[in-house]
C-alpha cells in the first residue's frame, strides 16, 4: 500500500493520460453523389487509423484497421462516381484529402508486392523506394478515382515546375523553391520568372489543387492550403532582391568588448562596468540598426510581393488583406506607440471564418515581414527576432500590454520601500509575471530599478507561505546516545545523525547510484508498465490498465526498436514474448552489458535507452490510439490565429528547475529538437519528447556519484520548497490542463499529500556493531525550504527570465533532517 502512495503521483503523469475511446459509425443520409462522396471523405479522414501499413496481428487493431479499409472504400467508391462537372465544383480541401489517401493506400499497396517479389538475400538497397512507389501509385488516379482534367492539368504543370531541376553555372542542378539562391545563382531568375507567371496564368482550381501536391515525392502528398502561394512570394522577395541589392555601406564592427559584471567590485552597479556597458551598447547599437536595415530591405520585397499578388490571386486575397492589415498595424505601433491601427489589423483578422482562408493565412504565416531589435530585459545587450507573418497577430495584441506596463509603473510609484513585506514582494513578482515578455524591454529605467529593490528586500527568515509551525517541537530525541561513546566522533547527538546520514549516503551510493547506470537497469521501464497494468486505472468508466495491457507488451516494445545498436535487448524482448507476451515477461529479461547500446557507467547512453524503451507510452501519449490521434502535445505549436502556443513541456520545466535538477532546456530548445528529430530516424521523434527531462535526472545521478551527501543537501531545500509553495501541485495540474481529456484527473501533491505518501516509511541501517531504525516524521517543507538564502538565478521557463532558487546552508539542511528522522536501537 506504501509502494503505491509513492508512486501514485509518477502514474498519474505517465500514464492516465487516455480518457476514453469511442468508435465512430457513420451513416450516409445524402441521396445525391455530390453529399454521399462528401460523407463518405470526410468519414474517411475522421477516422486516424493508418491504411498504409500492413494488417496487424492483434485482435483490436486488425478491427479498426478493417474499418478503416471500409471506409476507405466506400470514399474512392463515392468519388469516383462524380462527373466532371461535379469534381471541378467539388470541395478541394476533401478532394486533396482522397488524393492523398488514395496515393498512400496504393503505394503502400505497390511497394509491398515490388519488395516481396524480391529474390532472396537481397537488400533493403534493392527494394522500390518510396519516391518512385508514389509516382506509380499517382499513375493509377485515374483508375482508382476516374479521370479528372483539372487534376491531370495539375500534374503536368507540377512536373514542368515543381520537379524540373536546372543546371547552373558551377555544374548543380536546383529545382525553383523558397529556399533557391538567385543572388549566388542569378541564372536561375529567368527559370523563376517562367514559373511564376504560369503560376499567376494558370486556372484558378489548378492552383488550389497544387497545394496538395509534394515535389519531394512528385504525387499528392500534403494537403496544405496555400503553401505554393507562400513559396510564390517568397520566391519574387527573393528575385527582387538579387536585381536590386542591399545598397549599404559595410557593416560597422563592435570595437568596445562587452564587459562582465563578475569583473567589477561593485557588480552591476559599479560605475566602472556602466561606463564600459554604455560604450558596448552604442557599439553593438549601430550593428543591429544595420542588420535591421539590410533584413527589412529584404523583408519589404515580400511585402510588395503580397500586396501586388492580392488582386491577382483571387483564392489568396482575403488571407493577404488579413496579413497586410496586421503588418500595417504592427509597424505603426512599433515606430509611433500608435496602438488603433493594431487594433484595426486584429478586428479584420478576427472577421476572417473561412475555413479556407484561416488555413491559407496559416501558411503565408511562414514568410518573414519584420526584423525587430530590442535591448533585452537585463538591458546589458541588444536582441533581434524575425517576426514572421503568423506572429503578427501575437505582436499586435502585445500592444495591450502596454496598458499594463503603465498600471504596473503607478502601482510600483506608490509603494514605500520601507514598508515592503515577503507577500508586497511576492505580489510585485505576480504583477512583472503578467507582463508579456516581450515587451519587458518597455519598463521605464527607473521602474526596473525599483523592482529590482524591492525584490531585494525579500526576508529569508520570514515564511515563503504561512505557516503555523506545527511540528516546532517535533525535534528528535537522542537520550539513547549512552553506550554510543565506543564509536569514534559519536558522543554527540547530532554526530548520531551526521554518522547515520553518511551511513545512509554511503549505502546509496553503493546499492544504488553506482551500480543505476546499467543496461540491466533499464527493465525499470518494464516494472513500470507492469505497473500501469496491474494498477487497474479507470477513467470515464474505460479500463485504462486492461486496454493499456494491449499496448506495453513485450513485443510493443520490439516493434519500436529499429536500430542496430539496440539488437541485444529486441531480440531478448521477442524471445521472451514467444513464451509470454504480456506485461508480466518483463520480470524474466535479464538484460546485460551493452544489449541496449551502451556500456554500462554511460549516463547519457542510459537516458538513451530508457528513452527508447519509454517508445510505447510516448508513442500513445503523442499519437493516440485508435481515434484519438493526440493526448497531449508537448511541443509548442502555433495556433489558428496565428499565435505562438506554448506546449505542455513548458509547464513541466518550473518543476525540473524547482528542484534543483540541472541541464533543463526551454520549450523553443525543446521544440526545436523535436522537429529536428522528425527529419532523423524513424523513430527519433518520439526520443525528443522524453529525453529532456530523462537527462536532467540522469545528471542529477552523475552528481551523486561524485558527492552523495552534499549532493542531495543542496537539492532537498529546493525540493521542499517546489513543495511547500504549492509549484509541485499547481504544475502537475497546469500540464494536465494542456489536454482536453486530463484536465479533470484530480492528483494531490501538497505538502500533506506528501507527507502521508511517506508515513510509515522505515529502514535499518548498521553503525558499527549496532542496528538503528529509521523513521520519518512528518516534513515541514517550509522550514525545510529556508535552509539556506534565496537567489535569482536565470530560468527557461518562457513567461520568467529569472526564478527564485535556494543557495543550501547544508548545516541547516542537516539541523531539519534531524527534525524530519525518528531514531530507534
């Protein structure tokens, strides 16, 4: 019962992240063509179980997978049914999308009969590649969905455009897209030139259907609305500025270095160090108006471009007259404090409901519209961003924030320095926190100044929350130290608990932090899922551990293990699931020395491996199961107006930074390597998500075998502090609410929820000849927590450039573990 007190909280997070499932039956009511094909596609792309794979073995997937097949059916049926006329009129969005089925069925379809077809012995290198089984599988459109010259019309042009390569001066070949280089390769315009005014001539519905065609694999692939467009103007920016170059006059350079605080006697306040940063931001000042310069050069000519297209492009025009109105309103803002025309710019967007527009504005998001510069919250150094059409909307509704700069400079005014208190200091953190950080950089000097003495007032002896010092006399008793005098440096009452500490220390770094870091260690993951099984978590009246049971296997497992390095430890997972293939097997797995890619002492080569073996929750968390296609999603993302979303791993990093763990990284870092991830392995994409905050922890281990016991005295204030504030239980909850179907599980890790996963908890460990039990008594974290000075350091937390952390005072630490322990003989 106390092993699952412990654990409850890890559960909760890891694993009660699927609410319930429902199978969607559809019903086609229509009696025309045109609303049975429209019923039938849009059944077909609601339904997220993948066709393009083989049949699965198991019993449940092979039914949704059947399903999906009828359903798959019944659209190319429905649609091919349509006449020409009724195809032309059809909706494109639905069209692209049975495009795009269809050409993934099919050449799935032709792929496995080429490969299987193969002589034996032969290769991976010798079967059909996905690029060419694509080709054949668009080849059979007109078979698969009937003939359809707009579509035809859309191919050809495609192939002549979009997949001709042409040779340049220097012997490489490019195809036109965003990213060609007309400056370095100016004989690449006239080709540029050609396509782009075939573009503008070309009808209308072949270039809404151009938006679900990939050039990488020459067939309907994506289904992105206006995603040639957005390449079009990038395209014509960058003609433009090949013909027309940044006429500047060189770069200035930086001559006065930046100096260190760290170097000056009096730190940030010395007038040495002012005098030497005042000389480097001038320096660095004409540097970034030049870059600013040259960048918004650039970025006008895609300005141009939009508005000259507007009224060319008719499916394009709503989108551009949105984006145009938020960059007109941003860049008045931003060089006149003018806020009306931001406010005009928001109210168009918010009028735009087409579907269809909002996603063609979504993509014409990607091109950049304005190099902004600013000096940095610190205000010791000047920053840049490339603000990007879909972050205009963001930046317009930032202006608001104006507004509350200004009440947060009155309210600061009006505060008595002599008179501030913890909960004054607190509530000037709250205020700053609301803040949007970009525009930190708009308080006044002297209401920073202001701030910053107000922060430094803060009373460390005083609570950080209330409390009412329940457990003051709660002190451990030592009378039975008699008899202790025969062991060297014992004959004091705290040198018991300093013995016993080390005592303690010593066994943990010898039972488990020196010998963690093995591949045998990795069946954690196992135990885990054995775990989440047996646990027989309900949710919305769905068993969760008997449908989870289905899906942690053994052979799960396996089936997401594709490298080579990784052989020793899936062939074991398969042996032991042709014997057993349920969550039980994995206590059999006796994994050794190098089965799972590393050599057994490699920190990072562990948190590999427990990552990979975390593949199958990962898996589910991100991808779903069955029709739910997403639980929670961890990345940052952009939203439909354009926003830039925060994703859940945001609110797991005040955690991870709250106690105390080092190597943290920032959502932006986090989503970056996420993204990166997904051009790598198969299955790296998955890693990037656990991986950021497997690491963390794994160094947090390295640091214990280097010092145990100065180790966990300086993390423990700052665990019990992420406790004590309530930042432990306010966070688990925050990153449930990211998803729609966690927001309602209820968990409980306030201090006394702790406290009571703890009760009872007791071991024996041996000081020399003697055997002494140790026992827990309930923990006051807050006094636990003011073991030590609070300091600011810096956080990657998004919304705070700083964070609160406590510097250990490890004599205090060791005086409230005393207070914390019960001693018996």
């Amino acid at each position: 019962m106390k092993t699952m007190k412990k654990t409850i909280s890890l559960v909760l997070v890891l694993c009660m992240f699927v609410s319930s499932l429902a199978v969607a039956f559809v019903a086609f009511a229509g009696e025309d063509d045109v609303t049975k094909a429209t019923e039938a596609v849009n059944a077909l792309i609601a339904d997220k179980t993948s066709i393009t794979g083989r049949a699965p073995t198991d019993e449940a997937k092979l039914e949704a997978y059947k399903k999906k097949l009828a359903l798959y059916d019944a659209a190319v049926s429905a649609y091919k049914a349509l006449s020409v006329e009724e195809k032309d009129a059809f909706d494109v969005q639905l069209t692209l999308n049975i495009l795009k089925a269809v050409t993934e069925r099919e050449s799935f379809l032709i792929k496995e009969d080429f490969d299987s077809k193969l002589p034996e012995g032969s290769t991976w290198k010798d079967q059909m590649s996905a690029i060419e089984s694509r080709i054949r599988a668009t080849a059979l459109l007109d078979e698969k969905l009937g003939e359809h010259p707009v579509r035809t019309q859309t191919l050809e042009f495609a192939n002549k455009y979009l997949g001709t390569k042409h040779k340049c001066n220097d012997g490489k070949e490019f195809a036109i897209s965003s990213s060609s280089n007309f400056t370095k390769y100016p004989e690449l315009i006239p080709y540029a030139k050609e396509y782009i005014e075939a573009y503008k001539s070309a009808p209308q519905l072949v270039r809404m259907y151009l938006d679900g065609y990939s050039a990488s694999f020459a067939s309907f692939s994506s289904n992105i609305v206006g995603s040639v467009f957005s390449d079009v103007i990038k395209i014509t920016g960058k003609i433009n500025l090949a013909e027309n170059p940044f006429a500047g006059t060189g770069k200035p350079t930086i001559t006065n270095k930046k100096p260190n605080a760290k170097n000056y006697a009096g730190g940030t306040s010395d007038p040495e160090y002012i005098a030497a940063l005042n000389l480097y931001l001038a320096d660095k000042k004409t540097v970034v108006e030049y870059d600013q310069k040259e960048k918004n050069y650039e970025y006008n000519f895609y300005i141009e471009a939009i508005k000259a297209y507007k009224d060319i492009i008719p499916e394009a025009k709503t989108a551009c007259e949105v984006a145009l109105a938020l960059y007109e309103g941003y860049i008045d803002f931003e060089t006149t404090g003018n806020t009306e025309k931001a406010k005009a710019g928001m109210k168009v967007f918010d009028e735009m409901t087409g579907a269809y527009d909002s996603a063609f504005y979504k993509k014409l998001g990607s091109v950049y519209a304005y190099y902004l510069v600013y000096l940095n919250s610190k205000k010791d150094d000047y920053a840049y961003n490339n603000v990007m059409i879909s972050q205009l909307y963001a930046k317009c509704e930032e202006t608001a924030g104006m507004t509350m700069i200004a009440e947060f400079e009155k309210w600061l005014e009006a505060i008595d320095l002599d008179s501030v208190t913890n909960e004054i200091i607190a509530e000037a953190e709250a205020k700053y926190k609301e803040i949007p950080r970009a525009l930190l950089s708009k308080i006044s000097d002297e209401a920073e100044k202001k701030y910053s003495a107000i922060l430094a007032l803060y009373d460390p002896t005083k609570p950080l929350t209330p409390s009412d010092y329940k457990f003051e006399n709660e002190i451990s008793d030592f009378s039975s130290v008699n008899g202790l005098a025969s062991i060297p440096g014992v004959n004091k009452a705290f040198n018991i608990v300093a013995a016993v500490e080390n005592k303690i220390a010593t066994v943990v770094y010898k039972t488990a932090v020196k010998t963690l870091l093995k591949n045998e260690n990795v069946s954690v993951v196992g135990a885990l899922y054995k775990y989440i099984v047996d646990a027989n978590i309900i949710a919305s009246g769905i068993n969760i551990s008997s449908l989870l049971s289905k899906e942690l296997r053994p052979s799960d497992m396996a089936s997401f293990i594709t490298e080579e390095k990784y052989a020793g430890a899936k062939a074991k997972l398969l042996a032991a699931a042709e014997k057993d293939d349920s969550v039980n097997a994995y206590s059999s797995i006796k994994f050794e020395n190098g089965d799972w890619g590393f050599e057994n002492g490699d920190a990072q080569g562990f948190a590999n491996a427990l990552a990979v073996a975390l593949r199958p929750i990962v898996d589910i968390l991100h991808n779903g199961i069955l029709i739910i296609s997403n639980i929670i999603y961890l990345p940052n993302s952009t939203s439909a107006k354009g926003d830039y979303v925060y994703g859940a791993y945001e609110e797991l990093i005040p955690i991870l930074e709250g106690i105390g763990l080092e190597g943290v990284i920032s959502s932006e870092e986090y989503t970056e390597k996420f993204y990166a991830a997904q051009k790598g392995e198969k299955y790296d994409y998955l890693d990037s998500l656990i991986l950021p905050v497997l690491v963390p922890v794994v160094n947090l281990i390295t640091k214990l075998e280097n010092n145990v016991v100065f180790t966990i005295y300086d993390i423990l204030p700052n665990v019990a502090r992420t406790i004590d504030t309530g930042l432990l239980d306010s966070q688990i909850h925050a990153f449930l609410k990211k998803s729609s179907t966690l927001g309602g599980i209820e968990v409980n890790l306030s201090g006394d929820a702790v406290n009571e996963m703890l009760s009872g908890l007791s071991f024996t460990v041996s000081l020399g000849k003697m055997k002494i039990k140790i026992g827990f008594r309930a923990i006051n974290w807050n006094r636990l927590s003011r073991s030590g000075s609070l300091r600011t350091v810096e956080s990657k937390k998004a919304s705070n450039l700083y964070r609160l952390d406590v510097k250990a005072d490890r004599a205090k630490v060791q005086e409230n573990i005393a207070r914390s322990i019960k001693i018996s003989f």
